[in-house]
C-alpha cells in the first residue's frame, strides 16, 4: 500500500510538507479550512516577501534566541541557501536586498504561489478546500465539511496549522483547545513582530501611518535600529517589532520605557549645532523638519510631547524621546505569533507525544523570530523535518496493514 498522509493547513508550511512528502512518496491530501490556499503568504508578499536572510548560519540560528536550539537542526538541514534554491527553482528568481535579506524579483508572493500549485497539482497533490479540522482521533482526524462531519483515517497527519494573527486570513489559532484536550502543552500564542500601544495626544494621532524614517528604539540597554510607523494607538515597523521581545520582557516586569532616538546618524552635539539659531517666527514642527531633515512625524513628536525649546534641550529629546508602553496591538493585526505547541511536547522527528500519527510544522510550534525572512525560513525547515518524519511513520504503518 502506498502511505497516505494527510496535511491540514494550506500556508507556506503545509505547501512544503506536501511537495516533501509527495516527493518522497507519499500519496498526499492537503486541506484547508479557507476557499483559497496561501493567504497570509500573499498579504507576506505585499510587504515585498523576505523569503529568508543571507547572513552566515550561525548568526542566523541566533536570531530565533531560544527556540533556535530546537530548530537549529532543521535550518542546517534545509538551510537558507536551500530555501532561496527552491524559490529560483520555481521561477522566483532571488535576489540579496538591503541588509542582505533574501526577497523574489517579483516582490510579491503570487507569481511563486501560482508556480507551487501548479507543481503540486503535476505531483498529484489532492487539494480540498472548505475542510476544516475540528478534531483529532486515535489513529486519525475529523473533518468539518459542507455542513457534514467526515472522518479521515490516513497513516500519518501533518498538522501545519499557523498562528493567530490575522485570523480572517484563515489562521485563528482554535487548534490550541483541541491539543490541550489531547494533553498537548501550549504555550499561548501572544502577537509577535507587533506595534505597541502608546497614547498620543490629538496632534500626534492626527499624523497616524506616517513613517519616521530610521530610528534607533531603545528598551533598557538594548538597542534596535530600522524603520516606524506612526499608528492612531502607538507606533509599528521594523525597529519597533525588533524590540518587541525586550517589551514583552519588561512589561511583564511590571512597565516599558521606550526611548526613541530620532536621529541616530547624528550626534547630540552635531544636532544642538544645527538648532542654535532658531528663527522665532517659524513654528517648531516644521523647523526641525527642515533644520535636521527629521521626518514630519518625528518633529511632530518632539514639538508635542517634550517641553523642550533650546537648542540642547531638543537635541536631547531627539537623541532620547522617553515614551510608555501600554502594551501591544492586538494579535489579529500582528505580523506573527509568539507561543504554540511546547517543544517538550513533540518528539525529535516532529510527532506529538500525545499522538504519535500526528506531525506538527509552521508557525504553531513555539518559536519566535523577527521580521527579516526567519518566520517563512523556519515554517519551510520545519515543514520539510515535519513531512519526512510522517513519511517514515506512514511507511512503517502502510507496511504493518
Ligand atoms: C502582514 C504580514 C507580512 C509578513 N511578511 C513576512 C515576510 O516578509 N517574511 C516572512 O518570513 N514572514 C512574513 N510573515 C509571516 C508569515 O507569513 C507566516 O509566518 C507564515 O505564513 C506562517 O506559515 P504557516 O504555514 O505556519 O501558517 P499560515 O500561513 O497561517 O497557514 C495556516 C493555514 O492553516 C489553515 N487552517 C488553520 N486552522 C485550520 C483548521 N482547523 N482546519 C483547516 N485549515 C486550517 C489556514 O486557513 C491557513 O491556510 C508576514 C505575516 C504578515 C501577517
């Protein structure tokens, strides 16, 4: 009997489960509660796609901090240069962008996601869309289906499930009930790579979606450089989701300070230079503006929120703007999830130990990583680990039948 496999969840995650396991093949049947498959990679691509990053391994494994231990062996195994490979395989051409992350030259995930299908459907991948999975059994899964219940009994199951952000995209994270019943430890997905919540007064909410330019946005001693947006409720962007580990460390400590250098290529000195002559009949705001080449949100800020009006006074509200932190926006709008299945709850080769015909990958498991290509990196590692392990498993039990 040829081993049957069937994979819940249709993201980057449960695409590459099936092309691994196809490949090595299995007879494979790919679900999906939504009508479409890959959403959340296609809203990923119009952020450009950063399918991965270019840096050396090691720096790379660093990056996912403490879940990089766990998924250290299946980045090396399906490495960043694997990834950018396949990408190119399928059409995607890739190149090395700034701070040398890896994006398609297309820029958008559509033209690769048309391309995997088509793969999927030459290797005979069986597509059901509409299929939700609302339960797991002794040896296989139930299926929500047009109304009806229908029960799959497959030798292996690939669960690539996702998190919770942007749940209308398909991804809610209700699996999380369904594996605590099963006596699978979870640890709660919380948003990741999210803005934060900071009340602005009227004038500085006015100029929400405004970008900052670069900034250098600092919690305690750590420091992280990129973009930031303004939002009606506080700020989002590379910078600020960079620093959303130390945030949620210090918020659990009890209160964030977030200190925003608003010019980092500039020194204090330098700054207080520019500002020394002020012409009294300009307004502030724009003065700055024009004087420093600040962003209009960033000249905003400072003539809001600081009482600063000399020269050093504002060169030091520039270098250090103190802001608090609420806490973070909503998970339905943030890039990724913190939490997910605990790794003391899976076995090396990516089954549960609660059920062992049951594979996990993606976005469920509990890691964490910035923005910068390692979210789809370690979706597309874990995968490809998740889809050989439940193809061995599925051998074994085709075999025994
Ligand atoms: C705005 C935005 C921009 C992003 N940009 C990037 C980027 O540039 N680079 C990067 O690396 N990452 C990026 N990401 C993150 C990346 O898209 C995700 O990490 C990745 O899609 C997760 O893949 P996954 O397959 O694990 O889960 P998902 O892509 O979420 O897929 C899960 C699938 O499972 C299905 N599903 C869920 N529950 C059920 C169920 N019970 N039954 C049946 N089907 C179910 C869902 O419908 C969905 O199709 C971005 C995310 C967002 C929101």
């Amino acid at each position: 009997v040829k081993p049957a496999i069937a994979i819940v969840g249709a993201g980057p995650a449960g695409l590459f489960a099936a092309e691994t396991a196809v490949k090595a093949g299995a007879r494979v049947t790919l679900y999906d509660r939504m009508r479409l498959p890959g959403r959340k990679f296609l809203l990923a691509g119009r952020g450009g796609l950063n399918l991965t990053h270019s840096e050396d391994i090691e720096t790379f494994i660093a990056r996912y901090r403490e879940g990089g231990r766990e998924l250290a062996p299946f980045i090396r195994a399906f490495s960043p240069q694997d990834l950018r490979a396949w990408a190119d395989n399928l059409g995607a051409d890739t190149f090395i962008g700034t701070s040398e992350r890896v994006f398609p030259k297309a820029m958008k995930a559509s033209p690769l996601l048309r391309a995997w299908l088509m793969r999927l459907d030459q290797l005979q991948v069986a597509r059901i869309s509409e299929a939700t999975l609302i339960d797991l059994t002794a040896s296989g899964g139930v299926l929500a289906r047009a109304g009806q219940r229908e029960e799959m009994t497959p030798h292996a199951i690939i669960l690539a499930l996702g998190g919770a952000s942007w749940p209308e995209l398909g991804a809610d994270g209700a699996w999380q009930n369904m594996m605590r019943a099963r006596g699978v430890d979870i640890t709660p997905l919380s948003p990741s790579n999210a803005g934060v919540l900071i009340d602005w007064p009227a004038p500085v909410r006015a100029l929400a979606g405004a970008p900052m330019k670069l900034i250098e946005a600092r919690v305690g001693a750590a420091r992280f450089r990129g973009e930031a947006m303004l939002s009606e409720n506080g700020l989002e962007g590379g910078a600020i989701y960079a620093a959303n580990a130390a945030i949620r460390a210090a918020l659990h400590e009890g209160a964030c300070d977030l200190h925003l250098d608003l010019q980092p290529n500039r020194t204090e000195a330098d700054i207080v230079e520019r500002l020394k002559a002020r012409d009294p009949r300009r307004t502030l705001g724009p003065w700055l503006e024009s004087k420093l080449g600040l962003s209009k949100a960033s000249a905003r800020m400072v003539a809001t929120l600081t009482q600063a009006r000399d020269a050093e006074a504002l060169a030091a509200a520039i270098k250090g703007l103190s802001l608090r932190v609420r806490g973070f926006a909503p998970i339905a709008r943030a890039i990724s999830s913190a939490g997910g299945i605990a790794w003391r709850s899976v076995n090396q080769n990516l089954s549960l130990k609660a059920a062992p015909h049951v594979f996990v990958c993606g976005e469920m498991l509990d890691w964490d990583a910035p923005t910068g290509g390692y979210l789809l990196q370690a979706c597309f590692s874990t995968a490809r680990h998740a889809a050989l392990g439940a193809f061995a498993y599925a051998c074994a039990r085709a075999k025994d039948a």
